[in-house]
C-alpha cells in the first residue's frame, strides 16, 4: 500500500515464536536495548541497563524465509508420472519480511543493529493496541519481589609497613 514498505528481520526460534508465524499473521515487536541515564544537571551516569519495550503492535507479516518470484504453473504431467513441488516443503524461517511505514522501517534497523528484536503473535483478528510499561532490573525486583543478594562487605587490606 501507498506509504508502506516491506522490511525484512532476521528470524529464529528462539525470537519469532518457535516458527509459528506464518504470511498474514500479524505480531507484536518487542525490543532490548543497553540503556543509560545522566543525570544532566550533575553529570552522573547509571550503568548500563537491559531494558525491554513493546515497540511496535499489530505489524503485518507478508512473507516468512527467503523471497521467491511465483512461478508459471507447471505443465499438466502425463499419467502415472509424479513430479515434485518444491512449494511443498516447509520453509526455513530465517527473516521474516513485515510491511511498516518508512519511519517504522528505521526503528526495525536500529533495533536489529543496537539490540535484540523478538516478535509476539497476535491472536487472529485482534488488532487492538496496548499499553505497556518498559522492563529492566527494578521493574522486575520490584513487581516480582526478587530477593536482593546480601551486600557482601570487604575489610580494608591491612596497610604494608616498609622498613
């Protein structure tokens, strides 16, 4: 459609619901990335932190493996031959090929480039968007109730004296 391109992402088990998405699904976009805070005012940095995002809701799949033009249709075989379609075999879920607009298409490449990108499936026909909050260290700690490990106190090394 007008406005709209193809952008393909890379695709695996473990990011894209074990295989299950097929063309004409429709997925969730679920980004990782490092993020730090400074405090702008003093200058102080946070360190690093994984933090996870529901980017992107309700993207369309077009396609899923490698692109292939549609073929002519195959002459008629003559009786009791058998011939094999290719078509048949399953495709190999390497990317997966989404229809964004441009801009959407640019937060895809530098999600891919600068974190981990993984999809959530849709239920069929629900194209409802959500509201979600971002997940890191203290989302989890604090909504979970994860035990914080003991602060483990060190002493001092004893000073050396030279004689």
């Amino acid at each position: 459609p007008p406005g709209m391109v193809a952008y393909t992402i890379p695709a695996n088990e473990s990011n894209a619901v074990a295989g299950a998405i097929q063309a004409g699904d429709s997925v969730d976009v679920l980004v990782t990335l490092r993020i730090q805070d400074v405090d702008v005012r003093t200058g102080n940095e946070s360190k690093d932190q994984l933090t996870a995002q529901l980017t992107l809701q309700d993207v369309k799949v077009i396609g899923i493996g490698v692109w292939t033009p549609p073929r002519k249709s195959a002459p008629a075989s003559t009786a009791g031959a058998t011939t094999t379609d290719a078509s048949s075999k399953p495709v190999e879920m390497r990317t997966l090929t989404v229809l964004v607009n441009q801009q959407d298409a640019l937060v895809l490449k530098y999600a891919s480039e600068q974190g981990t990108v993984s999809l959530a499936l849709r239920p069929y026909n629900d194209h409802e968007t959500v509201t979600t909050d971002s997940v890191y260290i203290t989302y989890m700690v604090d909504r979970f109730q994860f035990a914080k490990p003991p602060i483990i106190v060190r002493a001092a090394p004893a000073p050396v004296t030279v004689k």
